[in-house]
C-alpha cells in the first residue's frame, strides 16, 4: 500500500512496545527542557544583552544551524552503529551545553552554547527514533512514530512554562541550571530502558552514500518538513516577543504572560500532531498534508494582524494556528520513514533532518530581519514576518504534489 493511501488503524501494541513508546517519549519529554531557554526569556536577552532582532534571530536560529550541521553525520551513523549508543552520548552533551549556558554573557557566547545544545538534539532526536522504530515492527510502528514525533512539541512547551516560570524565582540562569539536570535523567532512563540491538547487515556503501537523493517521494517530504519546521520555529521563536508587542499596540497589558501563552500553544502541538497522523492514516497522506499545509499558509497571513484584536480573539486565533502549524508533523515524519529504502533508512533521516532543520535555523532568522526591515513596532512588520513563513510555507504542497507526479512513459505514435 502506498504511503499516500488510506490505510486500516492498527492492532494494538504489545506492552514491550508500549513500554519502549513511553520511556522515549518521556526522555525526550526531558531532553527539551532547556529547548525553549533562549526564545521564551527573548525580551529580557535583547534588553541584557543589547541585541537588534537579527541577533536575536542568529542565537534562535543558532540551535537549529548546530542542529543541521551535525545531523547527517551523527543520524547516517546509526546504519552502522546502534542508534542508542549514538543517542546515550549526545544526551550527555545536551546536558553540558544546557547548564553551560548560564557562562553566556553577550551575544556570541550565548550563540556558542545554542549551536552546541543544537549539536545534542542532532544526536538524541532522529537516532532516538530510528532506536525506536528499529524495536517496533508492524502496524504498530506508525503510532510510536506519532507519538515520539508528538513529544517534541510537549518538550518544547514544558521548556516555554519552566524558563519562565522559575526565571521569575531566580533569574534566567535557574532553568538553565535545571535543564542540564533533566537531561541527566534522560539519558538514565534510555541507558536503563532501552535494550542495545545489533545493526542489521546491508548491503557495503559508502558512508556519505547519496542514494536517498535519487528518491523522488524522500526529496519530497525532506522539502515540505524543511518548509515545516521554518514556519513552527520562527513561530515558537518570536511568539513571546509577539505578544509582548500586542500589549504594548493595544496600550494595556495581557492578562496571560508570552510564556503561558507560548506553553499552550506548544502543548497543543502534541494532540494536533498524534491526531494529524490519524488523520493521514484514515485519509490518505498526502491529502491530509497538502489541505493542512495550506490552511496554515492561509492562518499564517492572519496572525500577524491578530496584534489589533481583542487578546481573547487574539489567543484563539494562535491557538487555531498551533494546531495547523503541528497538524502535519507525525505524517510527514512517518511518510519519509515509509517512503526511505531499509537499507538507507538511517541516511534518509539524516537528509530529512538536516533539510528540515536548515529550515528551522532560517525561519527565526528571516522572521527578524523582516522586522529590523518594517519595524518590529509596527503592525505591518510583523504582518510581513508571519506572511513571509505561510508564502514559503507552501512549497511543501508543491513538492509532495510534485512527488506524486507519474511521468507517462507510453511509446509515442510514429509518423509514417
């Protein structure tokens, strides 16, 4: 059956696979908690530090370049080693770069330190789930997917409420503290609850092998989850400071700080996602991604102008935003796992995370220059910033379409 097509729900899965699900999900519940540091505190950083919104843009954006440049090495080593050993030590320099944040003081330091902690979700997110589903097979896999991938978003939401909650109790070095503890308690509960597995024989290859890019359908959905993540992670980048300026456009102050509003809207991510798979099983896949990719396209040139409304509307309207931004995470995480040759898979996903994650590491930055440009106290500024992400937003409907094209290879009538 073609990833693309409607498929029946699953059996239900065994409790080891139930189990396996909630340890790697939990640890990577835990592994985030420093993810959100930077981008929930954005305000006070600018203010401490000096920074224009371009500068702001590079050290939110800095996690995701660590991110991208590390992740077709450490993801494409996991065709040959086993993905735990790969994921067990990047959860220990998550650790470090977490804590060691609080050493920043100016603007490259603390660029310095989210490249690194970049570097350690590039060894933990992807090879942690090519660790899970190598443990999972059958029907049962996809759901795992789902919810692992649905993870990333609860991670990013507890990382928005945790700095900016006990920020208020002992400054902004407290939750970075912090965040290195729970990535410490992460990397027990894989080396605990994880069991090794021997890497399956494939075929010999070169080790930078670029077969994956032959691969019409993996091109495709590296694409669209590249233009995914650069509209999520801008949004979840200025989303604080967006709503620091509509309070401040509207002369009264919100009744629901940045970082509460920047925790649901995350948390909310987690359900979107885990359903949006669901959705995409029932319905078809690409159906299911190119109607929400659209329809977040659409949202996106909304929300900027939402700064005029009512805070209620406005807190709806991200909410409604929320959920189309994360609608098509899972799915398209699962497509590219369907569509990857076995043998390859490992290198797959590093194409997929590097391409993706390119995406995130521009979208904060593109989102900020456009305010440095329009004014990030004007109303059209951030319009623009929003708008920017839905336009590019929708070349991943374009490239999933283009994946599903069949190229007519019919002989051609000959002239007599």
């Amino acid at each position: 059956m073609s990833p693309n097509e409607a498929s029946p729900p699953d059996s239900n899965a065994s409790p080891a696979a139930r189990r396996l699900t909630l340890v790697m999900c939990l640890a990577e519940t835990l592994g985030m908690a420093g993810f959100a540091l930077f981008a929930a505190l954005l305000p006070e950083f600018q203010v401490l530090w000096q920074l224009d919104n371009t500068e702001a843009g590079w050290i939110g954006g800095g996690f995701f370049l660590g991110y991208m440049l590390a992740v077709p090495v450490l993801t494409g080593l996991t065709d040959r080693h086993d993905a735990r050993l790969i994921y067990l030590w990047a959860m220990l320099l998550t650790a470090f770069a977490s804590a060691g944040f609080v050493l920043a003081d100016d603007f490259w330091s603390a660029l310095l330190w989210r490249v690194l902690a970049g570097v350690g979700l590039a060894g933990t997110y992807m090879p942690g789930l090519k660790a899970l589903s190598e443990r999972i097979e059958g029907p049962a896999q996809s759901r795992a997917i789902a919810f692992y991938t649905a993870s990333f978003g609860l991670g990013t939401a507890l990382s928005f409420l945790l700095a900016g909650e006990l920020a208020k109790l002992g400054g902004w070095e407290l939750p970075a503290l912090l965040s290195g503890g729970c990535a410490l308690l992460a990397w027990v509960m894989v080396w605990r609850g994880l069991p090794p597995k021997p890497v399956a024989l494939h075929e010999p290859r070169h080790w930078l092998d670029l077969a994956p890019l032959m691969e019409r359908p993996v091109i495709a959905y590296c694409l669209a989850y590249a233009m995914h993540n650069l509209e999520l992670f801008a949004f979840r980048a200025w989303l604080v400071a967006f709503i620091v300026f509509a309070g401040d456009w509207q002369g009264q102050p919100t009744w629901l700080s940045g970082t509460w509003v920047a925790m649901l809207a995350t948390l909310i991510g987690m359900p979107a996602s885990i359903l949006g798979n669901e959705m995409a099983i029932r319905f078809g896949r690409q159906r299911w991604l190119m109607t929400v990719m659209l329809l977040s396209a659409v949202l996106a040139g909304l929300v900027g102008l939402g700064a005029a409304l009512p805070f209620w509307a406005l807190l709806i309207l991200i909410l409604c935003y929320s959920v189309t931004v994360t609608a098509d995470s899972a799915a398209l995480t699962s497509g590219l796992v369907a569509v990857a040759p076995a043998s390859h898979r490992g290198a797959a996903m590093a194409l997929y995370s590097c391409t993706g994650f390119t995406g995130a590491f521009l979208g904060p930055l593109l989102f900020g220059m456009v305010l440095d440009a329009l004014g990030d106290d004007q109303l059209s500024g951030w319009w623009a910033a929003f708008a920017l992400m839905g336009l590019l937003l929708l070349l991943g409907p374009l490239a999933l379409r283009w994946a599903n094209r069949r190229v007519d290879i019919r002989p051609q009538p000959q002239r007599v």
